[in-house]
C-alpha cells in the first residue's frame, strides 16, 4: 500500500485536492460490451466462474485500461459475493440476472447470517485484489493507476437476500420493514459488519479506494431510506479503518436515487458521494458545500449519442459541476450515474474518455 500509484488523479480529486484533468472512470468499465470481455468470459464459461478466478477477474479488470486512458481500474467482482459467502447460493439464470436458491424472508433466517471470513470464504476477491494490483504496480502494458475495491450497501444487499433476486416492486423488503422492522434492522446490521470486514480485507490486499454502491436506496420514501439505508451508510463510513492523511483510503457512497440525502451524506464521514443523472452536477456540488468530493453524472445514455453529442453532454457535467463548486474543478471525479450496458459502442466510451480529459485541462 505505500507503492503510490503514477497516475493518482482520482485520489487527489477524492481528497479535494488539485488536478491537471479531472480524472474519469466508468462504473461497470469491464463488461459485455467488449468483445474481449465476451471472450474471456467464453473461456470460463460463466461470469461466476470468471469472477471466482483471480487471473481471469485481473484480465477482465484490465481489459478496459487497455483500450482507454481511464483514470482507475474498479476490481472485477460482484456485490452478491457477500450474501453468496452466507450461505445463500448465488446463482445467475440465463437472462435473468442474479438470483440465490436460499433468500431469507424471516427472523429465524436472519438469526442464523454471520459475517463471512475474508480469508477463506471469500478468498477469491482478496486474492483477485492482490493480482490485480501487482500488475497495475508492475504496469505490464497498462498504465498505473489506482484500485477501487467495492461492496454493495447494507439495504442493496438485504434488497437482493430477501426478495431472492432483482425486484421491480421490492414487496417482500418492504412488507417486512413494515411488519417486521427488527428482523430487518437485524439483517442490515449483519450487513453492514460484513460490509465493513470486506471492504477492511480489501483494503488490506491493496485496494487503494473503496465504493459502496447503495443501487436500490432510491427505491425507498425519504423516511424509509432515513430509517434502513443511511444509519448503515453512516456507519460503515464512520467505522471503516482507512488511514490518516494523504495515506487515507478514500471511501465513496454511490447511491441511484440520492438526490433527497445530498446534506446528510456530505456529514457522513465519507470522502465521496456517487450521484446518479437526476441531480444536475452543479446543484449536487453547491449542496454538498466542498465538505466531500462528488463523483458522477453523466446519463449512460449519453453513450448512444454521436461523438459530438457526447462531448457536449460531458462539458455540460463538467462545467455545470465547477459552477457549483465556487467556480472550481477540484473535487470532481467524473463518471456515469449508473453502471453500463452490453450494447454501447466502445468508440464512444473512447470519445467520452477523452472529451473529459480534453474539456477539463486546468485553465479551460
Ligand atoms: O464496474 C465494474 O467494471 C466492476 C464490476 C462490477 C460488476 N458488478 C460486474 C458484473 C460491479 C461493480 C458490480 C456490482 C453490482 N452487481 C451491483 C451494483 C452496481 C449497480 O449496477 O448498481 C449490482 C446491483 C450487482 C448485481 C448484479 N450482478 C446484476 C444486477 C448483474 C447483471 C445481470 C445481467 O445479466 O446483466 C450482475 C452480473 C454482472 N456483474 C455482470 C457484470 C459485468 C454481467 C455478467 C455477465 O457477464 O453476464
């Protein structure tokens, strides 16, 4: 971890502190939309067995790097390993995303979760994160930059634990924070001690920043997201071990459907928040008042768009983001405001990239 990575943009502007370019990543970076992704995923013969193969998870991870001047590379894993490390049997059926063959949708289910140790069961990201960030030090082809390492939010994973898979209702989370609300806050609690041990291991095995992608906390009322997604949030940010200084970790709370929780999540102790495309960038930075960095926002979408379009859409983000930070582009890590999908066109993504470093240079 004393090994500073050459290009350490990212965790400069995470820490608020001055930039030649505003540096960019991409959630979701290493995916079906490369041919070289699929093929690598061919060989493994799924995308489990590939994320549970640290020399396949490394070659994915670095696949993007290869093609773009991308700012960081983000482990390639999942976050259903948690739940999957419980005891609930992840599984992925052919189109229909994540699913486990045994949820929890009772107390008693819930009584029996314990934390997953890092080491032996869930041994693959560690040793994942460890291959991964030996190659970005030995710089093998690809440029040194720095590792995310990330997990999903307590309620994200609860999400996922009891309604047994994607959800386009969240009926049986929600039915159990209305009439159950102890065993939830049971089941969030197990959540976020494991969240905070994986993310403590990854940290531990070289991960140089850390996310947490909190994708269904938008799903709840105001409330109800103050009741179980941010006390969780807020403690894993105030109790994860990251160092002092400029030798500290930096850790950011991604959330699709923040926008209500802008205040409370500057307070957090987090050194970033993730925002989704329903917040304009500059309203999201004048309200976070340069107490933490912001990360985000341009519409995935935008990638459908010509080149020309594309780079109008990331000067809008960039520029919209300085306006709201006192005219300053510090403190401004760019990205989508969600992950991205199998069918973009990898020369836009090359567009996007370098629009971002073309349209940010100090002095533009
Ligand atoms: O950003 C990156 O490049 C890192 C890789 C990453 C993956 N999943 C790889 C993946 C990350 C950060 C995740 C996190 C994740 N997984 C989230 C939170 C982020 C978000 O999108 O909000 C969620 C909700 C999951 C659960 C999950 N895993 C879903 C919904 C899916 C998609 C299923 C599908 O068929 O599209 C997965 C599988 C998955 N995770 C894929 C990838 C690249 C697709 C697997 C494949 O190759 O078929």
């Amino acid at each position: 971890m004393s090994h500073a990575p050459a290009n350490d943009r990212l965790l400069r502007a995470l820490r608020r502190q001055p930039v030649d370019r505003t540096p960019v990543w991409l959630m979701r970076q290493a995916g079906r939309y490369l041919p070289e992704y699929r093929a690598t995923r061919a060989r493994a013969g799924s995308f489990l067995a590939m994320a549970k193969n640290p020399e396949l998870a490394c070659e994915v991870t670095l696949q993007p790097l290869r093609r773009f001047p991308l700012d960081a590379a983000i482990l390639f894993s999942d976050i259903l390993t948690i739940p999957d490390a419980m005891g609930l049997g992840l599984y992925f059926a052919d189109g229909e995303g994540p699913k486990f063959e045994r949820p929890v949708r009772d107390a008693a289910a819930i009584a029996r979760l314990g934390v997953p140790d890092m080491e032996t069961e869930l041994r693959y990201v560690m040793d994942a994160v460890r291959t991964i960030r030996r190659e970005l030090d030995a710089g093998n082809g690809v440029a040194s930059v720095p590792l995310i390492g990330f997990s999903g939010s307590p309620w994200t994973l609860s999400c996922y634990m009891v309604e047994g898979g994607g959800s386009k209702d969240f009926a049986r989370i929600k039915a159990m924070a209305l009439n159950d609300p102890a065993a939830l806050h049971a089941l969030l609690s197990v959540n976020t001690d494991a969240v905070i041990a994986y993310l403590s291991a990854q940290r531990a095995a070289g991960a140089q920043a850390l996310q947490v992608f909190d994708t269904w906390g938008g799903v709840l009322s105001p409330a109800m997201y103050r009741e179980f997604s941010l006390p969780y949030l807020v403690r894993i940010a105030r109790e994860l071990p990251r160092g002092e200084g400029d030798a500290r970790t930096p850790l950011i709370l991604f959330g699709k459907g923040n926008a209500a929780h802008l205040e409370a999540l500057a307070d957090s102790g987090a050194e970033a928040i993730g925002v989704d495309w329903l917040v304009e960038a500059g309203e999201a930075a004048r309200r976070l008042q340069g107490k933490v960095a912001l990360q985000g926002n341009l519409d995935p979408a935008v990638l459908y768009g010509s080149p020309d379009a594309i780079r109008a859409q990331v000067r809008a983000v960039l520029d919209g983001y300085a306006a709201g930070n006192g005219g300053s582009r510090e403190g401004h890590v760019f990205n989508l405001g969600h992950g991205m999908s199998p069918d973009m066109a990898p020369e836009h993504v090359a567009v996007l990239v370098e629009a971002v470093h073309a349209l940010s240079g100090r002095g533009s």
